[in-house]
C-alpha cells in the first residue's frame, strides 16, 4: 500500500480558523452539559444526605449499647458520605464551568488586537525569513536550500495568514479601536499603560522609553521627575491605551483638583529591596554605598 499526500491541497487559513471556532463552540456546549450534570450529582448527594441528618436530632450523640446504634452508625457514615460526594461533584461542576468559559471566549482571546498585533510582527518576521532563504541568504541562523518546495508552501501559508489577521485589525478599528504607533508620541507627551499615566522620555520605533514602572507606586501619573530610579521602562505600541499631550495633561491635572481628585503623588521613594539591589551592583571599595548620618536616638 502506498500513501500519498498532496501538500498542494489543503484547506485555507480561513477556513481552518472557522473550524477551530466552531470546535470551540462545540466544546463549550458539551462542558456545560458536564457542569450541569455535576452541579445535579452534588445537589441531590447534597440533599440525600440532609434528609437522613433530618431524622436524627440536633446535638444527640451515639447511644452505645442501644437497638439503635448501629443504624445511627450507618446513618452518620452515609451522611458522611453524601456530604463527600456532593463536594467532589461541585468541584467537579466549577471545573468545567470554568472550561465553559473558556472555550466561549475563545473567539475573543483568539482575536484580541493586542495579541493578534502581536502576532502578525510575528509572522512578518517568519515571512522576511523565508524570503531570504528563497534567495539564498541566511536566516534565523540558519541557511536553506533556495529550491527546497517547501518555502514556497511556506510563504504562501504565511501570507495568508497575515492577510487574515491584519483583517482582524482593520475590523478592530472600525469597531473603535486604536492601533498606536511612532507617529502618534513625541517626547514630552503621556502614554497609559495599564491603568496609570508615565511621561514619555523617548519615541521608538516599536515602544515608547517611560520611567520605569516601580516609579511613583501609587502615582495615577509619573512624570519624568519622578524617575527616582536610574532605570527606564519601554512600553511596546500594542500595550497603549491611550495618549495625552503634555498640555492636555497639565489641563487634565487642573479639572481633577477642581473636583477634588487627586491623582496622587504616591510613594516616590522606590522599594527598599530595589534600592539595596542597586546598592550592592554600584557599591565598591572606593564608592562605598551611602548610609544614613547616625542620629541621636541611634546612638
């Protein structure tokens, strides 16, 4: 027997992202068939075990030596029992709850334009690879042989998935969503990453260079004075979430102190582990690291 396989017939990216939504679709119908089930497996251990308790009153111990004793024995295992079972069948039942919710977010976590950005500078750095290697330069540390039938597979598997994505973006966008990039910063302005505001020290081509983050802890916005550290931060353009000028910050500032919102000035003083982890780096012999003058309580 011979098997053949044709590498030439195969389906389109496209298509193999809509069956792996539609999979997913499919196992969050069926994991939320497991979770109701569970979740009825432990109500009705759950209740079984209460209906025997019920019979017995509240507070009454064994009786030893009595007729009875060995079916409240029996009873009080079975409860135990029940009550086991009807916390396994709930663990059981969050479990692929949360299963459920995974595969139904799977379309959004797939699709999500920071991570789809991501993403594609991926695929474009995957794909200036194979055509180095179909001209016959080195890539990625390695060499190819510019004939091998595989790089033109390659290439176009590749391009068809970056055409996919960057129509993810562009839907995105039409949604409301903003790609940032250098056109949009220069110095000076403010960048929000992450909830909080940093004052952008220098433009790159893929990031903007902030203060670095254990700056300010506290601080809703850190500006370029409060870099009590000597180390910045660069903040890639599929983390921004927003942009405000220098101007429109200082305008910003004045409206939250007429409302009465401070946006705090935090803790400027950085931890105290980061600040003896540069200590021990930079301190030497001859540049010993600073100590506090000895007070008179010290002494």
């Amino acid at each position: 027997m011979t098997l053949t396989i044709d590498e030439d017939d195969r389906r389109t990216f496209t298509e193999q992202e809509e069956d792996r939504i539609e999979r997913a679709a499919d196992r969050a119908e069926r994991f939320d068939g497991y979770a109701d089930n569970a979740a009825s497996r432990s109500q009705a251990a759950y209740e079984g075990a209460h209906r025997i308790a019920d019979r017995i009153p509240f507070g009454q111990p064994t009786q030893r030596e009595h007729h009875s004793t060995r079916r409240t024995e029996r009873d009080r295992e079975r409860i135990h029992s029940g009550m086991d079972r009807s916390i396994r069948e709930g663990d059981k039942a969050s479990y692929w709850s949360d299963r459920t919710r995974a595969a139904e977010a799977y379309e959004t976590f797939r699709k999500n334009p920071g991570r789809t950005l991501r993403r594609i500078a991926t695929l474009e750095a995957d794909l200036r690879a194979v055509e180095k290697w179909q001209r016959g330069e080195s890539a990625k540390g390695c060499a190819r042989n510019p004939d091998d039938p595989e790089l033109p597979r390659m290439q176009q598997d590749l391009t068809e998935q970056i055409k996919f994505w960057q129509k993810v973006i562009e839907e995105a966008e039409q949604k409301g969503y903003k790609v940032w990039s250098k056109a949009d910063f220069s110095k000076g302005d403010f960048v929000l990453s992450r909830g909080r505001w940093f004052e952008v020290l220098r433009v790159n081509a893929k990031s903007v260079t902030i203060p670095h983050i254990h700056n300010g802890i506290g601080q809703k916005v850190v500006r370029a004075e409060d870099n009590r550290l000597d180390w910045t931060w660069k903040v890639p353009y599929d983390e921004v979430s927003g942009r405000k000028s220098e101007s429109e910050m200082a305008q910003h500032l004045e409206q939250s102190a007429a409302r009465g919102v401070s946006v705090g000035r935090g803790n400027l003083t950085p931890p105290s582990f980061i600040v003896e982890f540069r200590y021990q780096v930079r301190g030497s012999a001859s540049n010993p690291p600073p100590h506090p003058e000895p007070t008179e309580s010290s002494t």
